[in-house]
C-alpha cells in the first residue's frame, strides 16, 4: 500500500539534499526502514520453549496430516516432492503479478489507446497509473484476505482458488484492458490475488514443514519467488522487443498474458494433487 504513497513523493523530494526525485525517494524509504526496523527488533523477543497460548489446544500430530506439528528440517524437506510441487506453484502465481508489475503502464498505454478510450499516451498513462495505485492497495488489503479466507478453507483450497482466480482473470485482462473501468478492475483483481501468495505459502509451508523451522525452510520456498522477478518480465520484454519500434501494438501483450494466465491454472490443478508429506523418518 505504501506504494501508492510513495510513488507521489517522485515530485515533491525532487532536489532533497541534493539528489533527483528517485534517488531522494530511496533515501527516505531506506531511513524509514532503519528507523521502524531497528525499533520493532528492540521489543522482538522469542517465547518460552513450548509456549501455547491460554485455553488453545493444538492440533494432534499424525503422520501425513498438514497440522504444522510434525518438523521437517531443510535437508528433510528438499527431498520431499511436495516441497517442489509448492515452490513451482509460488513461482508461477508470483510470476503472472510480477510480470503485470512490470508491463501494467506500458499495457494500459497500448490497449487504452488501440481501443480509442484515450487518444493520447498521456491521458492513457494517467489511467494507467491510477491502476497502478489501485493495484498496490489491493496487494496489501489481499494479504489479509486471503489470509482469513485460508483460515476457514484451508492452504491448499485457498492456494487452487487463488490461482484459479488469477489464471481466468490473466486470460481475461488483455480484452478487459482496452476499457478504462475493465482496466482497472483488472489491475485491482491481480494485485488482490498477487498479494494473497504472501500470506498463504508462508502459511503452507508452516502447516507441511512445521512450524519449529518455517523460518528457514520459507527460505528456500521463497527462492521461488526471486526466479518469478526474473521470468515474469522477462517474458513480456521478450514479446514487446519484437514489435515494430515506436509502434503501439497491443497484439504483443496476448502470449504473455496467455502464457501466465495458462501457468496459473495448471499450478491450481497441480496443487490439488498435493498431499501432505509423510513424516520424517528418524
């Protein structure tokens, strides 16, 4: 959500201490990050060992069951395929959000003006950024739904309804695109489900791992995420460089679309196949 707040800072920092709008922006956002990290860590404590919380029974540990209370450590987790079966799902859900990250103005631009709802590039860009706000506010209010609707239906329903979602919804965006309301409710329902991924794998890695090391087995889900960062936009750059040079087509926008839209639902379909693992030997 701070996104959208700091993203109006471009203009008002320009010229603090003497450096351009980008770079002042960097520098408040690093203080501020300083500031509320190092206070957060200073009444940040770890609770007794076997601490539950008054009148709360946990659940009862059996072999296979998703309850969080059987403890994989990393090595025991890597050779799970359940742990590659999530990693791949993280991957493909993060991908399609990341990739709309990275190709939502310059989508807009196209599919606003080829559609003729804006005649310029600059009353589409106008458009586009307002999704582009929309879309981070909706990321972060996602976070928390999604994380409440796992809450009742579980991880796993919660993870193959997300991405079942955001697979219709990727297919969809590229003929919702060339209005502006269907523009930015398009923008706003994958910026919703993108920010769902954090919530629920950090949550089903607990509930299948354990929740005694999910610090560092979340570390290695999370890689994940990080090829997501380079796949996802990799993947539109490689279908806009191939259009005509100062050309406006949004014909190029389809297969990338197509592509991430295809990989959400077959990680929906994938993880309904997923199982909890068997409980580590020894």
């Amino acid at each position: 959500m701070g996104d959208s707040w700091f993203g109006g800072l471009l203009n008002n920092l320009d010229g603090m201490l003497g450096l351009p709008g980008v770079q002042a922006v960097f520098f408040v956002y690093g203080m501020t990050f300083l500031v509320l990290v190092v206070l957060g860590s200073l009444v940040m404590v770890n609770p007794p060992a076997n601490y539950v919380p008054a009148g709360w029974t946990p659940p009862v540990a059996a072999a296979g069951g998703s309850t969080g209370q059987v403890d994989f450590t990393e090595r025991q987790m890597l050779k799970t395929p359940q742990f590659y079966m999530l990693w791949l799902t993280f991957m493909a859900s993060a991908m399609a959000g990341l990739m709309v990250i990275g190709i939502i103005k310059l989508f807009g631009i196209d599919a606003l003006q080829a559609s003729g709802t804006a005649a310029t590039a600059n009353e589409a860009g106008i458009i586009a950024g307002t999704a582009m706000a929309l879309f981070a506010i909706l990321n972060g209010l996602g976070r928390i739904i999604w994380g409440t609707i796992s809450d009742k239906l579980g991880r796993k329903s919660s993870i193959v309804l997300m991405c079942f979602l955001q697979g219709i919804m990727l297919l969809a965006f590229y003929k919702m695109g060339g209005s502006k309301m269907g523009f930015i409710v398009g923008a706003c329902i994958i910026g919703f489900n993108f920010g769902g991924n954090f919530a629920l794998f950090a949550s089903a890695t607990a509930d299948f791992f354990g929740n005694k090391n999910v610090g560092l087995n979340y570390g290695y889900v999370f890689l994940s995420y990080g090829v997501a960062g380079i796949v996802g936009p990799q993947i539109a750059g490689y279908f806009k460089d191939r259009a005509p040079v100062g050309t406006a087509d949004v014909t190029v926008w389809l297969a990338p679309m197509v592509i991430a839209g295809i990989a959400c639902l077959a990680v929906a379909v994938l993880m309904l196949a997923l199982k909890s693992p068997k409980a580590p030997q020894g």
